[in-house]
C-alpha cells in the first residue's frame, strides 16, 4: 500500500465527532467524498468518510461510526492519507515528483526534494550542489518525467537555473 498525504487535522467541530483539515490537496473532489476510505495518524487509523463539507478555508469530515468529539480528539494534529490504488486519475501527483533526478540538458544538477503550493502553480524544489533550484511545475519548463529511470528533464531557458 502506498500512502499519499492529503491533509492534516487541526482541530475538532462541534460536539459530534466533526473533524476541521487543513488541506491542498488538488483531487479533493476525487477523495473528501462519503464512503471514501482515508488513514489517519502514525498508525494509519482507517476511517471511512460519512459527510464532507467545506467552511471557510477548512474541508470538514465526519466518519462512519463516530459522532462524538471523544472519539476524534485523539486525531487532533493527525496527518490524513489516502491509498494511491483508491485514487482513480490519470495525472501525475506531486508525491510522484518527489526524489527523481533532475537533469538540463542531461547533467545531473540535483534530485526533487518538494514541491511548494502556491496559488498560481506549483514550485518543484530540486536541491543541488550549488544550492537550490526553483522550477515552476508547468509545460513551459519540463521536457520530460520518466518516473520508470526516476529521471525529470528541465528545459534550457536562460537565468532558470543557476550554473555557477
């Protein structure tokens, strides 16, 4: 099984077992959905989601069998994850990103550490030697993932990497 992160839990909602998470998760609407089956904290606790909502800027679950804050508050301050085989999409997600050798113009010049969310596009984090290179996650600026040889191609654009 492998797990994929898609929010943490920071607190608790009323008295009947509502849970508030902090998510930016880009498939929320394939995941945050009842009968959905997420894992939650160090133990992977497997919960099956009854409700969801939006408010404000928290996603909102209530699981199958709890409708008591005593039931929840041990997840306060829980990460939240999903099984990749229950994700049904055809896309790449940013967990797949994560530790693929990046290569310009096939040098090496370091290996993926993250990827930041920002509100117009995603930021891959490649750390290097010479410290580290932002690149943004679109078209634009990758030539090619292949997650098989663990390998991602970034495109020669003047000033986007740094070779000094």
């Amino acid at each position: 099984m492998e797990y994929i992160f898609v929010g943490e839990i920071v607190n608790t909602h009323g008295v009947k077992g509502e849970v508030r998470l902090i998510s930016d998760f880009k498939h929320k609407d394939k995941v945050f959905k009842e009968g959905f089956t997420v894992y939650v904290g160090r133990f992977k606790d497997k919960l099956t989601i009854s409700r969801y909502r939006k408010h404000k800027m928290y996603d909102m679950l209530t699981f199958e069998g709890i409708d008591n804050i005593n039931d929840v508050l041990m997840y306060k301050g829980d990460k939240v994850y999903i099984n990749r085989e229950d994700l049904d999409i055809d896309e790449l997600l940013n967990e797949d990103y994560i530790g693929l050798n990046a290569y310009l113009d096939d040098k090496l010049i370091g290996v993926v550490e993250c990827i930041i969310n920002n509100n117009a596009h995603d930021i891959i984090v490649i750390k290097g030697e010479k410290g580290n290179h932002l690149i943004p996650k679109l078209d634009d600026f990758i030539a090619n993932v292949d997650l098989k040889n663990k390998r991602i191609d970034i495109k020669r654009i003047e000033g986007l990497i740094n070779e000094n």
